[in-house]
C-alpha cells in the first residue's frame, strides 16, 4: 500500500549571515510500504515549482510502486519564490526610487505617492492608471507603437524567508536524505539518488560538494557549475547592477506597456560594506565548477554521475558543462555524460528540443537509469564526514553530526 507523508523537521539556520531560520524544513515521502526498499530518491524541484505541483506527485507515486523506492522532494529554503508557488508582490526602496525616476524620464505624473506604495494592491493601482497614460501617449504617436516601460518590482518569498541561493537549499535536501535514512527507515544502507532539471539538477550537482559521502547517484539535466552569465541574476541583487537586465523574470501579464522586471528578496547586496556583501567566497562556494575545489572533492566517496546538456543550451554554456565532466572524469568519478548537438538527436520523445532542459520528461528520464543505479552494488561510504574548501578569505566546512549537516564558515586572518 502507498503510504503519502507530509514532514515538517528542523534544519539548518543562515550561518553564513548568521540569521536563525524561522520556518521548518517541508517534504513530502511516497513509499509502498509492502516492498523492501533499496532506495531513497529525491526529486528536486527547480524554479517555479514546489512539492503541491501534480506532476511531481505522480511521478512519485509511479516511481513508488514500480520500483524498490522511496521517493521524496523538499520545499527547501526559499522554494516559494514565484507567484505560483505564493511568493507576494511588494515594492522595495530601490523599485520605488525606481518607479518614480522612470516617471521624471517620460515626463508623466500620477495622483499617487509611491514612497507609500509597499503592497501589490497598493502599487497595482497606480500602475495601471501610468499604463492607461502610456497608451495615451502611444496612441498620440508621443511614442512609438513597440514602447513598454521597465519597472522593478520584488517578491517576498512564502515563509518570510529569503534566497540564500545554494547552500541553505542544498542542505535542507541532504538533510531531508539523512533523516529519511535514520530516522523513517532506520537503515544506513540505503542508496541515496538526487534527480533534477536546472537549479534543482545544480542543487544535486552542488550536494555532491556538500556531503559527497551522502549521495550515491545524482540525474543532471542542465544543471549551471558557475554563476558567470546569467546565473547570478537568481539570487536577487541584479536590479542593484541593472534592473532591465539582471532580473529573476521579466512579466507582461499584468500591463501591456509595463514590463515589471521581478526581484526576490534577498539579504546579499553588491555593496562591500555590508555584512551581507556577496563577496567573491560566496560565490566560490556556490560553484561546481572550481578545479581546487573539485580535487578537494575527489579524495571523498563520490557518487555516479549523469548528465545531460545541450550545445544550445540559452542559459548555460555547454563549454562549462564539459569541462565540468572532464575534470570529474580525470579525478576517477564514475560519469555518463551525454551531449545534445543537433537536430538528429531529438526524437520526439525524450530529446523533444535543443534549448534548456530538451523537453526531457522526468519521468523518462528516471526510467532510463533508475533500474542501472539500483543494479549496481552499494559503494564503501566509510570516511571522515567532514569537508573544508578555501574560498578566498573564507575557509567552509560541512560536517555530518546527529544526521544533519552543520556549516562552519571561519574568516581568514
């Protein structure tokens, strides 16, 4: 019989802002409680989904009944960060500031006062009647018919929280895995595999770094390793650089002459005298990508990787990817790497297109290489679970203890 749980347990605190978390850590486990599992299997959810979508749950009843495995996925920190999974509209100082020097740069007034603008149902009037006098203006031929106007709005995350981006996220699934492990089904034995499409193929990418002796599989498709180009635009700072480039999304769902360039709320800041300066560490720490770190990495157990991307890949540079896998493949790590380069290899069915993600369905995905993983024999994890990397002035370390993960950042004197 399918037995379907919601949890709620405590996990890891922001130490690197040193911010006590305020929400618990949600997940979701789907097993057959008839079968002997061998498996536990983690499906990520990547941006604009979370554990309610009815795909995923599907997907995690099917994979339960058919195989050996139970199968779980985590509303890990900040996961509440698009409208509809519940994250809120609200206007920051810098979007205000924003608004009204985007009103002094095309000479129009409006009856309302946008320092007192915070909430979507405060600021949606007053953009509505600026749109109204957009069109006006584009009707008088004052401009020209394809004009829109780029405003900067943000989204405050469901659980007042915030995006840490990576790390925080990171551990709530590993710690998810290692409670599922010993505290659900009281077996050290069981393999652990992470499958995910985009960010959440990066945060299984990402845990392999964490806690390599943790996971024993991770299905990646189209994960990024570094936050070079746009990837650094997710955490939520960009509009500080350029808000009509670096946004989370750009929407005209609301206006037809407004794009509203969405923000998430996030404590990181450009600014270095900030405590919460994005500094080069922390991005350092948040990439896959760093041969130093990766050599740190291999001296661990690590688990078999697989993954998948494309040449035309619009957010990811397939370049990055391969030199990812070859520094893997040259440090021993047991990878299955295939790349997607033409037209010839969309089927229709499983490689449906070129771009980010190929229309690759999960479900086939986890099909084609679960039955493999759960064949293979489990490997020796037996290892100091403990690892430290050097990132710039800062020195990381993540440690297993009482089956959660702990971080320790320490400053270089």
């Amino acid at each position: 019989m399918l037995k379907d749980e919601t949890y709620f347990i405590d996990s890891c605190d922001d130490v690197e802002l040193n911010i006590k978390r305020e929400s618990k850590l949600e997940f979701q486990l789907i097993y057959d409680d008839t079968k002997e599992i061998e498996a536990i299997m983690c499906i990520v959810q990547g941006l604009g989904a979370d554990i309610r979508d009815p795909v995923l749950k599907f997907n995690m009843e099917y994979f339960a009944s058919k195989y050996n495995v139970a199968v779980l996925s985590v509303n890990y920190h900040g996961i509440g960060n698009r409208p509809q999974t519940g994250a809120k509209w609200y206007l920051d100082d810098i979007d205000k500031l924003i608004f009204d020097a985007s009103l002094k740069a095309i000479n129009i007034k409006i009856p309302y006062n946008i320092s007192k603008l915070n909430t979507f149902e405060e600021f949606y009037p007053a953009m509505n009647y600026l749109n109204k006098e957009i069109q006006k203006k584009k009707d008088n031929w004052d401009f020209s018919r394809e004009y829109y106007l780029d405003l900067s709005v943000s989204l405050q995350l469901t659980n007042n929280e915030y995006q840490n981006y990576g790390i925080m996220q990171t551990i709530d699934m590993i710690n998810t895995l290692l409670y599922v492990k010993t505290k659900i089904f009281k077996n050290s034995n069981l393999k652990t595999i992470v499958v995910g499409v985009s960010h959440g193929a990066y945060m299984g990418a990402l845990s392999a770094k964490i806690a390599p002796w943790v996971i024993d599989a991770i299905i990646d498709n189209s994960s990024h390793v570094t936050l070079d180009g746009d990837a650094w635009r997710y955490i939520g700072f960009g509009k500080e650089v350029d808000y009509t480039e670096y946004f989370c999304f750009g929407t005209f769902h609301y206006f037809n002459n407004i794009r509203l360039c969405a923000s998430e709320k996030t404590l990181w800041t450009t600014n270095k005298q900030s405590p919460y300066y994005f500094s080069p560490a922390r991005k350092l720490i948040r990439e896959t990508l760093n041969k130093d770190h990766l050599n740190i990495q291999a001296k661990y157990p690590n688990p078999k990787y697989i993954a998948y991307h494309s040449k035309f890949d619009e957010y990811v540079p397939l370049e990055e990817k391969e030199e990812y896998v070859s520094i893997l493949k040259e440090l021993g790590v047991d990878v299955e790497f295939t790349k997607i380069t033409d037209n010839q290899q969309v089927d229709g069915k499983f490689i449906k297109n070129l771009t980010h993600g190929m229309g690759i369905p999960i479900k086939l995905l986890i099909k084609k290489h679960l039955p493999q993983i759960l064949q293979e024999p489990l490997k020796d994890k037996t290892c100091k679970k403990e690892i430290s990397y050097r990132c710039d002035d800062l020195i990381y370390t993540f440690k297993e203890e009482n089956e959660q993960i702990l971080l320790d950042v320490q400053k270089l004197s």
